[in-house]
C-alpha cells in the first residue's frame, strides 16, 4: 500500500494494522494490484468490492489460495466438480487460509469441434493468466478430461506460483447383457461389432446407455487416466491422488486434503519450479510405459516439460521403453478397470514395483521426496492388477519410438496395444489424402484394399487437420471388417485415443501439411514397419520423391482471424508438444535424462 498519508483508510478499524502488512508482505489480497496509479486506493477497492460477499477483515488476512473451477454442463468428466470444490474449499478453511473458486474453459473430448487438441493451448493461456492476475498464494487445479490436466499443469509452470493438482476421478464401470463395460475400449469395441454386422442398432442403443455409468473420467487407461498417473508420478499431486474414482468418498477425502496441503504450499512458497524438475519427467516418462498409458501424453508430457525448459528426450524414452515393462494390467492394454486399479492400492503398488528405475530424490507437492512417500506408503498386498516387475504383462515398455526415412523427426507405435503379428510388416500403401477423404473411400466396396496393406492417412497432423485430432486410428475398411479382419498397420501424422487399440503408428514428424515425406506417400508404395529395429521406411528412391516433392509444392493450411489463425502461425510438432512457439519457455535448460539403468 502508498505510504501516502491522504491514502483513504482500506478498511475501518484495523486499517492501521493492513496499512503496516501492505509494505511489508506482497502475500494474500495485497499481491498483484489492479493499476490504478495509487496502490493505495487499489488495495482499499479490491477489498470493498470482496467485502461485497460479506468477507470479514479476518478473512482477508488469510492466505489466498486459488481453485480453478472446470465445471461445465458440456463436460461430465468434471460432473463432480461442485463436490469437489466444496471439498478442497474445506480443507483450505480447515488449514487456515481463504479458498477462492474461480472459473476457466473446461473442455471434454466428445463436445468439442473441431477437436480438443484445438483448445488446449487456450486452456492453457486462461489458467495461466487467470493465476497471474488474480491474488493468490497457491492454487488448487481441479481438472480430468483429457486436455484439461495438460493445459492446466502448463498454465501454472509458466505463471510459477505454488500448485497442486486435483483430478476429478475416473467412472464407474456398466454392465451390458452380463459383461463389464466403460468408457472408452467397449465403446470401440461395440462400434467395430456394429460395424461388422455382429450387433444390430437395437443392442447399439442399449449398450450406449452402459458405457459411461457416472460422471467421471474414462474407465480404462486412456489419456485421462495417464495424465493422472503421470502427475502423480510427476510429484505434482498428493500421494493416492491418481485413482480414486470420481463418485467416491476417498475422492472426497482427497480433494480436503488437496486444500489443506496448498495452504502449507503457499507458507513455505514451494513453488511448481521446485516440482518439476528433469527427475520428475524421468519418472512420468518410466510410469508412462509401465502403464501401458495413452500416446497422448507423449505430446503433453512434452509439452509440459517445454514450460520449463526442458525437451523431451524421444531416444531416452525408447531407451527406457526397452527396459522398463507393462506392469498394470488395464484397458486397452490388459483386462481390468481404473475403479480395480484402485482397488489394488493405486499408484504406490505401481511406484512400489518399479521403485528400482525411478529418481526418488524428486520432490513432490508434499515437500517430501517420491522415496520417502513411498517408505510411507509402507508394505503392499496381494493382488492381481498390478504386475510384480519380475513377471510383467508386456516385456518392454508400452510404447515404441520409431524412425526412418518416412518419419525423420519421429513416429511412435504403442506396441502393447498392437497386433505382434503385425510388429514386423512390409505391405502396399493405400492411401488417403485427409480425414475427409478417409470418410468418403473407407468403407466403400469399391476400396482396392486387402487385409496385409498398409493404411495410410495424411494431413491430420497439428496443422493439417488442425488440432491433431485422434482420428490415427483408422477404422478398418467395413468389407474387410465383415470379412473378420481385426488390424491391420495404420500409420498417420495424427494421434490416437488413449483407449483404442491396434497396430497404429502415430505422431508422424514432420506431419505432411508441412511437407514432411508423409506427404508424398502414393497408393500401390511399400513401406516398412519394423518395431525391433524402431524402422518406419518408404520403399521409394530418393530421385523419385524429390520428383513428387517439386511436382507438388507445400501450401501450409492457413486461416484469415482469430485464434485458428494464431494456432496455425505458432503451433509446433508433435515431439515439441503441440504447443505455441511463443508459450514455451524463453530458455532451454536441455533434454530430459533418462540413462540406462
Ligand atoms: Fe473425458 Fe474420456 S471423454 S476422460
């Protein structure tokens, strides 16, 4: 506050004791004043308007912690959100500081057009901003559906202040005719037998009211559930955080203590800096591939790590793919649900098997490090969802990465959710140009196609669909379909579901609306797949591509206004994030560790 003495009094009785606080401490109300051009008359505004609910002065001496609100009526993945702001908001009263519920964009992944990968970044600008403008010491992050954990944790690394990560909890499972279901294999799972003539429109109907059967996050190991594994992993939530489903009264729990912990984040200013260091992203990138998770968090764990600095090592995660196995034995990997993973003892049974390959000097939002969480986790119990690390469901990690002359800067195969008949693949391209044309030619009778060629679809990378969008798993071709094919390799610049499965290379860089080789793939080409030697090659000579390539010069996919047009001027590569260029961090502390062990 001014040292003015015509500074009007901020607020009655104690004005004096506020008047001497305000220079000393830029904590609580009194950090970030709106300019007016008299810090004074800032202060003594904020808190007349806060008065305005009914706030004491008492109140307002506490310290402010922030929760980011993602509730939405489109987005039922949050549709616990007022239970669980109740919840943190307790735990902060309890810890004594003052919760302050604010709003963002929420976004869920079947409600929003062209696809959530669009909106990600804005997501990801709103929460930044809103923590920069808005006071507070430390902030709660509620969030779940796929996007909204990635944009939110690359919000608050660039705005720097303390956070602590709340998920909103997977759903519960269904029950269709006697068998399980959820969110979102099954829904593949009957769509392709719909497809396929095996079930008819009626059974269709029933079963889509049993897939999702309550709020919360897909049941199975899809991005959502990665990402809440990963932060976990990462430190950047509380220890059991991950896995509790949405509906239950250990979500509840967590969330009080979620609040309770970000008021003693906020006193000892452990800020995100401090949590998200090389170590963490080593540990989320080994947990990445012991859980069998979604490709997506590839992309957003790089993403993440570019706030910070840091670049994803690509080589490293391979590396580590090849010593670090399939433990968790889930959806669409293996055969169980979130609500069993749970069950089991979540992520400490997990973190408790793979305790040799991990970086347990990394510091968690507990302000203790992984190892020490983990000695006070204490001693597990039998179960059977995770694996014991000496007889893992899949030998190496879950995810492959690949290179080649058709991906010089990199493809990914998530090899635990493929066909092991077909790792090892030589086949006819056939070809489809952009997503509307796979609309329009895949499910023809009079497509040319056999079950060993290879499906190739172009321009659905970050600027070519835009968005990225998860349309890299190609449906197979309905009269190969009926014929009772089941995979086929699929390659693509786009990205997959978390909950799909398939022999399915994604992440093609660079992607072909930027003129990488994907490009100049044609209909009746060989390519090559070979997961053990990492090879993704088109069999074409160089003097005939670069033929193609001058026949046909790059357009890069541009748009006349509005936030398209920013995505499609700054957005990056899949191995940078998907992110702006502008939004990474200004200096590069290098790539992410990941030696072998
Ligand atoms: Fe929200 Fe799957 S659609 S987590």
């Amino acid at each position: 506050m001014s040292n003015n003495s015509s500074t009007p009094n901020p607020s009655g009785d104690d004005n004096e004791r506020d008047h001497q606080s305000d220079t000393r401490a830029d904590t609580g109300l009194r950090q970030g004043l709106t300019n007016y051009g008299d810090q004074g008359f800032s202060l003594f505004l904020r808190k007349a308007f806060i008065k305005g609910s009914g706030y004491t002065d008492a109140a307002l001496e506490r310290p402010v912690i922030g929760i980011a609100d993602t509730g939405s009526a489109f987005n039922p993945c949050h549709g616990n959100m007022p239970q669980l702001v109740e919840a943190v908001k307790r735990g902060i009263l309890l810890a004594g500081g003052l919760p302050m519920p604010f709003p963002t964009i929420s976004i869920h992944e079947s409600f929003a057009a062209p696809t959530s990968m669009v909106l990600r970044n804005l997501m990801s600008i709103d929460t930044e901003e809103m923590i920069r403008a808005q006071p507070m010491d430390a902030v709660v992050l509620i969030g779940g559906c796929d996007k909204t954990v990635p944009a939110q944790l690359m919000g608050a690394a660039s705005a720097g202040v303390p956070a602590i990560q709340l998920v909103t909890g997977a759903m519960l499972t269904g029950s269709h005719r006697g068998e399980r279901v959820g969110a979102c294999t099954d829904c593949r799972r009957y769509w392709g037998k719909f497809r396929a003539g095996e079930i008819d429109a009626h059974e269709t109907a029933q079963v889509n009211d049993q897939l999702v059967a309550s709020v919360g996050t897909c049941s199975v190991m899809g991005t959502a559930s990665t990402m809440a594994c990963l932060t976990e992993a990462m430190g950047m939530s509380l220890p059991g955080a991950a896995t509790p489903p949405a509906v239950t009264a250990d979500r509840i729990r967590i969330a009080e203590l979620t609040g309770t912990r970000a008021v003693a984040m906020a006193r000892e200013r452990l800020t995100i800096d401090q949590v998200l260091t090389p170590a963490a992203f080593e540990n989320a990138m080994r947990v990445l591939l012991a859980i069998g998770g979604s490709t997506n968090g590839i992309v957003h764990l790089a993403a993440i790590a570019g706030r910070m600095g840091l670049d994803i090592d690509m080589q490293a995660l391979d590396r580590m793919g090849r010593e670090t196995p399939v433990l968790l034995d889930l959806k669409p990997s293996g055969q169980h649900y979130m609500e069993d993973f749970h069950k089991a003892g979540g992520m400490a049974t997990l973190l408790r098997e793979l305790r040799p390959l991990l970086r347990l000097d990394a510091l968690t939002v507990t302000g203790r490090t992984l190892g020490e969480e983990l000695d006070a986790a204490g001693a597990g119990f039998a179960q059977d969802v995770v694996r014991p690390i000496a007889d893992p469901i899949y030998p190496q990690g879950g995810i492959a990465v690949l290179g080649g002359n058709l991906a010089p800067g990199g493809a990914i195969i998530k090899q635990s959710a493929a066909d092991a008949a077909l790792m090892e693949h030589e086949g006819r391209a056939v070809v489809f140009e952009n997503a509307q044309d796979l609309v329009a030619r895949i499910d023809s009778d009079d497509l040319d196609v056999n079950a060993d060629d290879v499906l190739v679809l172009k321009n659905i990378g970050p600027k070519g669909a835009p968005g990225m969008p998860e349309a890299g798993y190609i449906p197979i071709p309905r009269k190969l379909a009926r014929a009772g094919v089941k995979d086929m390799v699929r390659i693509s610049d786009g990205r997959m579901s978390g909950t799909a499965f398939g022999t399915v290379v994604l992440h093609v860089t660079p992607e072909a609306a930027v003129g990488g080789p994907l490009a100049l793939v044609r209909t009746g080409d060989r390519i090559r797949l070979s997961v053990s030697r990492r090879e993704l090659s088109l069999l074409v000579a160089d003097d005939e591509l670069e033929r193609r390539r001058a026949a046909d010069p790059v357009r890069e996919p541009s748009a006349p206004r509005g936030y398209l047009k920013l995505f499609l001027q700054t957005v990056t590569q899949a191995d940078r994030g998907v992110d702006f260029d502008f939004l990474r961090a200004p200096q590069t502390r290098g790539k992410t560790p990941g030696a072998p062990r």
